[in-house]
C-alpha cells in the first residue's frame, strides 16, 4: 500500500535517510529500499529490525521520503505507529535508532522494548 506523505506513522531523520542512501548504494544485490519491521527478541519482547528489500510488496505500507521507500511489514505498523527513526555516530558505536512514544519500557541493555 504506497503510503507517500505519511509521517504519523513513521517520521525519518535527514541522518537516517543519508544512511539509508548509502547502504543501498552499497548492496551487492539489487536492492529497491528497506523494509522495517518488529520481530520477538530481547527482556522486553519486540525489537525493530530492518532488512533490503529487492521488490515491491503489496501488503507492506511503503513511505517515499526524499527519494528513499521504505516498505513496513504490516504486522508492524501498530508497534511503529508515530515512532521517528534516527541514525547516529559516535567514537564508540553507530547505528539506527528509534523513538517511539508509546513504548512503555525498554530492557536493560536496550535491545528491546514493549507497547
């Protein structure tokens, strides 16, 4: 389901969206975007994940931003809903990020989190 201007549901950082671009850019298979989804891991019991995605798929809610689709799995988007995700890099660590505001607590270490 093309889903161009939806940012309640899933809102990009400008940082997020270069790393995006240059992971892409990097695949070694051809590659279309992103697809972002929730998967059973951790203390807490979700952890966002995310893979490339080589075709359109008709069932995942898909988001154009700045040129960038990125498809979420449909079984996520109740979790995902009004969540912005973000990239970061530090001296000691780098990676995606994401705020999500109805999150109602995260582990200890962080790898997951629960609604």
């Amino acid at each position: 389901m093309k889903n161009n201007n939806n940012k309640s549901l899933l809102s990009v950082t400008d940082s997020a969206i270069d790393q995006i671009k240059k992971i892409i850019s990097n695949s070694k298979k051809p590659t279309i975007g992103v697809r972002i989804y929730v998967t059973t891991k951790g203390c807490s019991g979700l952890s966002y994940a995310m893979e490339y995605i080589d075709k359109d798929s008709k069932l995942d809610e898909e988001i154009n931003i700045k040129g960038v689709r990125i498809f979420i799995d449909p079984k996520a988007v109740m979790f995902i809903l009004g969540t912005e995700m973000d990239y970061k890099e530090t001296p000691l660590e780098s990676g995606f990020s994401f705020r999500n505001p109805n999150e109602k607590g995260r582990c200890g270490c962080g790898e997951s989190f629960h609604v």
